[in-house]
C-alpha cells in the first residue's frame, strides 16, 4: 500500500495494516468466519484500513487491505474495500474506537435469528458491556443496516445482528477480536444453560457489584507479588 495516505508515516500505516492481517488470521482460526465471510478494519487518525471485498481471512495479505478517509474515498491500496465499508464508516463516526470486526461466528448468528437480546448470565460478559442487544433486521450493505447496527452498540463492546451475525469494537484489531471470542462463547453458554431451563439473568444491580469486584480486584490482569 503506497505511498502512505496524507496524514500517515508508512511505519505507522505498515503496523496498523499488519495488526490488521494477524486478526484477520486469528478470527478464522478460531472459526468465527469462513470462506470470504466477515470483515476487519482498523484506524489511525482520519485513516481507516479494512480487508478487501471477497478477501479470505484466513489468508490475508497486507495487499488485501485497503485504506481509506472517513468519507470512504480511497487513499492506499489496489482493491476495492469491503462490501461493508459504510458499516464500519458508521461505527468510527459515532465511537472513539480504534477496530471493528464483523464476523459470522455459528451460534452467536443462529441466537441472532431467535432473539431480541442476549441476556448478561456471566461476570465475563461484563466486557461486552453486559446484555447484547439484537439489531434490528436491515439488507447487509445497506446504510439503514450501518445505521441499526450503530445504534445498537450504544455502550457497548458488542452487537448481534439480526439473522446476519456480529461485530464487536476495541482499541486495537486484536482486541475486537478477543470480544469476538467472548460473545461466541457467551452464546454457546446461553444455548447451553437454555436447553436444561430458564437460565438465570444476572440483575442490574448483581452487574453493578461485579463491576466493582472486578475493579477492586483487577481481574482478569497480571499482579505481580507484594513485598
């Protein structure tokens, strides 16, 4: 991708687009998407790197990764972006994030046909933010799909689309990538817990003291010994 789009050094564009690569590998080693499925970007400044229409994630190269401004111009890069650049667009306009990862883990995407929510029934969904709302159903592609989707993930890390799959933000590609993970989980925990019985929902208030457990304690952080 060169040169570097105004704005950008080429350092700092060759390591956000590598960071971009290995999530891109790690999402489809984990088998949260398949085939040319899904979609990462990344941003630096007013610059936004994201994998190419029809690239396999499993094994993307720097040259599948096209940058662009926030207004979707094309500023690096040879391919054209995803199919869902006007997604991702719509999430960096509304959020301070610096990654976006849409992807089609299997069972989150099959509760995204059931469900209205995701209720939180683990301390560990915390990290999305709690409950995963649905959003409401839209054509992919589509701006009213960019904009549903958006507003869903109001205060939160995560978001499940309806009948489509999920997309999950974080300071980094990697990080978008582990929320990925967690809500894949969450999800196969609730399917779990739900063909026994009614799992248990954890309350507005229980949420509220495990967050404070949480930061007190700083779980889930190395500490090194005290003296």
């Amino acid at each position: 991708m060169e040169p570097a789009p105004s704005g950008q050094t080429p350092g700092e564009l060759h390591e956000l687009v590598r960071a971009l690569v290995n999530a891109a590998r790690a999402l489809a080693a984990a088998d949260l998407v398949s085939g040319t499925s899904g979609n990462l970007s990344a941003r630096a400044g007013e610059v936004v790197a994201v994998t190419a229409t029809g690239a396999r994630l499993s094994q993307l190269e720097a040259e599948q990764v096209t940058a662009v401004d926030l207004g979707g111009r094309v500023v690096g890069g040879c391919l054209a972006p995803t199919s869902e650049l006007a997604l991702h667009l719509a999430i960096y306009r509304r959020y301070r994030v610096g990654a976006v990862v849409h992807a089609h883990p299997p069972v989150a995407t099959a509760l995204s046909c059931v469900l209205d929510e995701l209720p939180c029934i683990h301390p560990d969904m915390l990290a999305l933010g709690g409950a995963v709302r649905v959003a409401a159903y839209q054509p992919f592609g589509s701006h009213e799909f960019a904009r549903a989707t958006a507003e869903a993930l109001s205060d939160r890390h995560a978001v499940l689309m309806s009948n489509h799959g999920t997309l999950a933000i974080g300071d980094a590609p990697d990080q978008a990538v582990e929320r990925t993970r967690l809500l894949e989980w969450a999800a196969a925990l609730y399917w779990r817990a739900a063909l026994i019985g009614t799992p248990r929902v954890l309350s507005g208030p229980q949420q509220q003291q495990l967050r404070e457990t949480v930061n007190r304690m700083g779980y889930g952080r190395l500490h090194p010994l005290g003296p």
